[in-house]
C-alpha cells in the first residue's frame, strides 16, 4: 500500500524541526503539503502547517486533529518560502509565518454588517410615519431617522443613536415597512469614483506596453524595468497591463510604497477596473484581510493592491506583479527576519509562478538599473510627462549667502519666501520639506557642553514644543526640559541647537500670519486617518503651504502645488552609509515630482550649505544617467553592491561588554567556515549604539553571492552557543549599513 499516511507539521508556535501526525482516514487525501491543520500538543491544541508527507513508520503516533484549510498554500508559494527561509537564514515556519498572516492563523472570519433600507415609497413612508406617531412612538422614530438619512443605515449605530431595542426594527420589517440588507463589512464600499477609460497610450507608453505584453501573452518569467520621469504615464501602463493581464485570464498584483496606498491611488484602480479590488491594508480589520484574502485564493477577485507584504497574498494564477517606486525603503524588512525585500521576493515569486514582474520607477533603485543594464531586466524608458505639465525647474541655493543677506538665522532664503508669498497671491501652493520632527534638535550646556539624552537609547533627546517636552526619536521616551546642566550645575543657560518641522511651521506663522499652514510628519500622524485627513484638507487647498518629513515626498499628486522648498538639502549626505547619494538623489527627484503635476509650471528650490556639491547639481538637473556613471564608478571602487553582495549581522544586548564579545566570537567562527572570496569586516558599535537598554554591535560581510554564506550563518545560528539574553538578526542586502 503506498498512500501516505503521516504528515509532518510544522508548528506555528517556536519549533524548528516538524512534528509527526498520522492522517486519520476521513482526511486521506486532502492533506497536502501546505495545509493547514490542527494538532494536539501533550494536551493542548496548536495550528501548524503540512511541511512533508510520507509513510507510516511508528505506531503510535497521534492522528491530526482538525483540517482548517486544504488549499492554504499553492505550491510556488511553498516553494517561495522554502527559498526565502535559506535565503534570508530564518527557520521555514518563520518564512511561513508571512504566507499566514494573523488573520489566517487566526481564522477570523469577515464580519457581515446589517443595514436598514426602506421598502415603501418615500410617499408611502411618510404616511405610515405619521400614523405610528400616535402610539408607536419608537416605531415612528426608526422610520424618520431612515428618512432622513441619505444612505441606509447601519442597524447596529441605528439602534444606539436611538437608544432603542432591536423589536421595534424587527415589527417594521414584518410590516414590510423596512427591510434588511447583510453586506460584508468593508470601509471601501462607500468610496466614491467616477469610472475612467484606458487612455491612448503615446508611443514611448505603447512600446513599454508592448514588450510587457509580449511577456504576458508568452507566460514566461520575465522582469521589466519601467524607468519614467514622475508623471510620465507609468500608472496608465499598470492599468492597461493589468487589463491584458485579465483578459488572460490571470490576475495581477501591485505594491504600492506603504505611504502611497491612500484612497486616492486606490480610487485610481477602482475606476478603471470597478470593485474587483482586494486591498490589503493592516490599516483594514482581520475580518476584511481574511475575505480579500479568501477572494483572491478562489480567483473571485484577481486583482490585488497592497504595501510590502502583499507579496506572499495567495492570487491564484498570478500572472502579473507590478511594483511602484521599486527604489523605495519602505519595501524591505529591517527591524525583524525574515529581512526580506518585496522587490526581491517579486522576482523570485514571479520565476516560481511564470509571471511577468514589473519594477516602476522615475529613480532606480541602482541594482535594478544595473540589472537593466546588464540585461537581467527588460528596460523601458518614459522619458516626458504624459500631460502638459513640463519638468519644473531646480534651483540651488547657498543658504550662507542667503543667511550673510538676511544678517540672522532664518530658515528660509529671500528666493523661497519670495517663491511661498507668490504662491500665496496666485492660489497655489507650495511644499517645505525637512528631514526632521520636532522644534529644537538637542538641548546642550552652554558651558560644559553636555547634551540631553535618552536614559534607554544612545540618542539625543528632541525638543517637541507642542507638549513642552523632549522626546527620544527611538524609543519615545519623554520628560521635562532641563533647566540646569545635571552634569556641571553650572549658572548658564542650557541652549538649544538644531530644527526641525515644527519650529518651521512656527516661524513661519510667526513671520507671514496669513499663510495658512499644514504640518505633516510621524507626530501629526500618529492616528490611524490622520495622514489621510491632512492630506485631504491640503488637497482641497485649506493651506497654502505644507511642511512636512520626507512623508510628503512621496506619491501624493496635488494639483495645485507648484513649488517645492528643500530645507536642508544636504543633511542626508552626513550620513554614512553608501546609499545616502542614491538616498539623496532620489528625495530630490520625489519631491520635485510634486512640484507641477498639472499645467502650471512647478519650481523647486534647494537650499544648502555646499552649493558645490556634485550630488545636488546632478539632482538638479534631473540627469538620472550622469548619477548613475558616477555612483556605479564609486560603488565599483570601494567594491559595494551592485559589485558585491552584503549582509549584516547585528547583535543586540543588555550588557555591552557580553554582546561585542559574542558578535566577536560569532565572527571569528564565521571567518573560519566562510568561502574563500567573502569578506568579513570587523564588529563595530552600531549607528544606534543603544536602543531601550540594549547594546548593539554589528558587523558586514562582502561577498559574491548570497546562499554559500547565508548556508554558513544558519548552521551557525543554529549551534548558537551564547546567551538567551542576547539577539542576533541577519539582515540579508541590508538597504542601511550604517544604523
Ligand atoms: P506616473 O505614474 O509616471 O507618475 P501617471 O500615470 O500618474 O504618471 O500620469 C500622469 C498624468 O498623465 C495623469 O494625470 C495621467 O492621467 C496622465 N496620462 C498618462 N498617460 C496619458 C496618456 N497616454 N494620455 C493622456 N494623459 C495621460
Ligand atoms: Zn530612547
């Protein structure tokens, strides 16, 4: 007899190896590798997941318990997480973990909401109202407050606002006065959107189209680069991607920046493709998660938008993945493993499923331009705006010169208050941007020069004016403003040093009282709409002018703003690491993006203080090309990535001491396996040395390719010989080396 009957399971909780079940008989058949199953554990009950099936060897074993799901994972998705658990050295269950995302492990269910609609005429409503008023008062009451609203209610609020029981609702639905209608809880489903038709493509957008197409039609892996100027028309090839996608009979996948999935960009999809949209949002609730989910599993909805880990959603017949602003940071994992890069993962998923893989962006990140190049990737190229609208023009500005002119600290130069006050006056608007919240950057001892900082992080404490305290930017630690130094007790002033978007907004209001300002950063963002909020009321011009953190940067289409301020231009480049250029250089593009989408014409100002700088002069004028020679030439000399792969190992601690001593053990057992051509650099305190009372050391490994290494660190991490206490994280091509 040769049908099996064991299935290994993998636990969800913390096990690495797989515990074996036997499959009873009333489950023969359906448990496959990648189901979802129930089991007792001594005599608790866990889910798990199917890892292996194979023959009865041992009596005795425990049937599973309960089947919750045949069909969880497809099998390019098992296999996905196979190679991201050897990729990105993390046991399987851990990689596993981003295919069954709580709403799945937990089985939450959607909810269904009832709403009350009338099922009389107005007319016919109207009258029995009056007639209920004499002696069904309730009854009356129910009906006018139906009445009265424009859409039909919800019957739970309906009830609480009305401080009534469920009868009187109930009688009025036996009089066939009102009925009942269940839908499926969703916040999407009052969005409003006028339907848009594909536009007619100009040719570059047509010969990018083809080639996508091509591939498409074929159903062979392939990956193109789509490299087009902000409002180049990179979304109107999405649109009619997805289309021919459709037409296939295939669906498609589009990752937008976690910044970028507001309504405005999903109202985009919606009206060309009508409600055949799952988005997946942790903004949204388990219940709506599990029935896009759910949706998107059985082929019922085939189209699916979402942030970074919309990647692992189970589409079925996946045939297109578009990925939005490729470049972007917010597309790779850093804080926890797996430190997956969804771009990454895009690829690799679209080799395991056939599908076409599209990267968009008006600034490649440089390993996919270099990929491009090397012809790895499909390039197209868009090279103009698809409308009117021109490229704004990019203006470099010494802030010494323009400081020695205003004799004083300021932190606008005479051009861009000149630029804001026009602005004002013609009913535009214009966008400030700065890299930094808070009021004052540190507090500092006039004389013995001793700074605030945070108790529990190697950070300096930010000054937030708002509530009148300092804030720890790491751990959000806050407490009172210091009045004497606790180091000298000297007689002088603690002093403040440094700015960020709230002192901006200040002296600003402080200077012109009749610009109308918006302030958008992590602070005025902290709840769950206010990004949203803010960026509706700027949209609907209830400010003149928005200052904001890089937030702002980013994929926001405002029609009226035709001038972007940079604050501080240069800031981003005192940061070591080998990505702050290309950081930098793509901020600058971003933020000009923003500046004259529409047919006014858009003006960004850079203020700094190395006006010489080659990197602004090559953001400036936009030369993405002449960026990349010289970035390559630099990367190729100092031999980083693209020219090499790098991972970093980083361990964290309560006592310092300990944890540099185990990352020093660590590396030394790592030199001594690791192949020939890889170099491992030395252990250095991290960029944040210390976060909420942990230590941290890190070191960088160079190397030609990832899974030799990456098979070393796992044996490594699993002979792990140091203390609980201590953590360690493998960032595989890690976006930051520095912090
Ligand atoms: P990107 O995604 O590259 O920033 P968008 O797709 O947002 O650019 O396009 C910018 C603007 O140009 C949008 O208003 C869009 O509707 C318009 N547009 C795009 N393609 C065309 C076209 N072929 N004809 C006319 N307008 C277009
Ligand atoms: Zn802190």
């Amino acid at each position: 007899m040769s049908k099996n009957s064991v299935a290994g399971v993998l636990l969800d909780r913390n096990l690495e190896k797989h515990l074996d079940y036997e499959i009873p008989d009333e489950m023969q058949g359906r448990i496959k590798i990648g189901s979802r199953v129930e089991v007792f554990v001594r005599n608790a009950l866990c889910k798990g997941t199917v890892a292996i099936l194979k023959q009865a060897s041992e009596f005795n074993i425990r049937p599973l318990h309960r089947l919750i799901d045949e069909h969880s994972l497809s099998e390019p998705l098992w296999q996905l997480a196979h190679w991201m658990s050897r990729y990105y050295c993390t046991p399987l269950q851990k990689a596993l973990k981003c295919m069954t995302p709580p709403n799945v492990r937990r089985e939450v269910k959607q909810k269904t909401r009832i709403l009350v609609a009338l099922d009389l005429t107005r007319e016919e409503a109207l009258k029995l109202c009056s007639e209920l008023r004499r002696n069904e008062t309730k009854q009356a009451l129910v009906l006018e407050k139906i009445l009265a609203s424009e859409k039909p209610p919800l019957l739970a609020s309906l009830l609480e606002e009305l401080k009534i029981s469920r009868s009187a609702v109930e009688t009025l639905v036996k009089k066939k006065a009102l009925r009942l209608i269940e839908t499926k809880e969703s916040d999407l489903d009052d969005a409003e959107f006028f339907p848009s038709h594909p536009k007619i493509l100009n040719s570059e957008q047509a010969a990018c189209l083809m080639e996508i197409e091509k591939s498409l039609d074929l159903g062979t892996f392939q990956t193109h680069l789509l490299f087009g100027v902000t409002g180049s028309g990179k979304t109107e090839v999405y649109l009619q991607a997805i289309q021919r996608a459709l037409d296939l009979g295939k669906s498609a996948l589009l990752l937008v920046p976690e910044i970028a999935l507001t309504s405005q960009t999903i109202e985009r999809f919606r009206a060309r493709f009508g409600l055949k949209l799952a988005v997946l949002h942790h903004r949204r609730s388990l219940g709506e998660r599990s029935a896009a989910w759910e949706a998107l599993k059985t082929g019922e909805v085939k189209i699916a938008i979402g942030a970074r880990s919309a990647i692992f959603c189970p589409a079925k017949n996946l045939g297109l993945i578009l990925i939005d602003e490729e470049h972007d940071s917010s597309y790779k994992q850093s804080e926890e493993m797996p430190t997956y890069h969804a771009r990454d993962i895009a690829v690799m998923r679209g080799k395991l499923e056939n599908a076409t893989v599209v990267l968009g962006s008006a600034t490649p990140s440089l390993d996919s331009y270099a990929n491009a190049l090397g012809g790895k990737y499909r390039l197209g190229i868009l090279s103009t705006r698809a409308t009117l609208a021109s490229q704004p023009t990019m203006r470099i500005v010494d802030m010494k010169r323009a400081l020695d002119k205003v004799g004083g600290f300021s932190h606008f130069s005479p051009e861009l208050i000149e630029g804001m006050l026009e602005r004002v006056e013609k009913g535009e608007q214009t966008l400030l941007l700065l890299n930094r919240r808070g009021y004052r950057r540190m507090q500092i001892c006039s004389e013995c020069r001793y700074i605030a900082k945070c108790p529990h992080c190697d950070l300096t404490l930010t000054y937030h004016k708002e509530v009148n305290l300092l804030r720890c930017h790491l751990c959000d630690y806050q407490t009172l403003l210091l009045r004497e130094c606790p180091s000298c007790k000297g007689h002088s002033q603690m002093e403040f040093r440094g700015f960020g978007t709230e002192h901006v907004e200040k002296s600003l209001r402080a200077l012109f009282p009749q610009i109308r300002t918006l302030r958008m950063d992590r602070d005025t963002t902290r709840e769950k709409k206010s990004h949203e909020e803010l960026f509706k009321q700027f949209r609907a011009h209830k400010a003149d002018v928005l200052i904001g953190t890089q937030m702002i940067a980013k994929g926001f289409h405002f029609p009226s703003v035709t001038l972007v301020g940079i604050l501080n231009a240069d800031a981003a480049l005192q940061i070591p690491d080998f990505r702050s250029s290309e950081s930098l250089f793509q901020l600058i593009a971003q933020a000009s993006g923003r500046a004259g989408r529409s047919d006014l014409k858009g003006e960004v100002i850079l203020q700094t203080f190395l006006p010489d700088h080659p990197l602004l002069h090559l953001a400036a004028s936009q030369n993405y090309t002449a960026f990349y020679r010289k970035e390559i030439d630099e990367r190729r000399q100092f031999s980083f990535p693209p020219f090499c792969r790098l991972v970093k190992v980083v361990f964290s601690g309560p006592d310092s001491t300990e944890t540099e001593r185990t990352a020093m053990n660590f590396r030394m057992a790592l030199v001594n396996c690791a192949p020939s051509d890889t170099e491992i650099l030395p252990v250095l305190p991290a960029g944040h040395p210390k976060i909420k009372e942990r230590y941290r050391f890190q070191f960088l490994i160079k190397t030609k390719a990832i899974l030799p290494i990456a098979e070393r660190l796992e044996t490594l991490r699993q002979n792990r010989a140091f203390s609980k206490s201590i953590q360690m994280l493998i960032d595989i091509d890690p976006t930051a080396t520095f912090f």
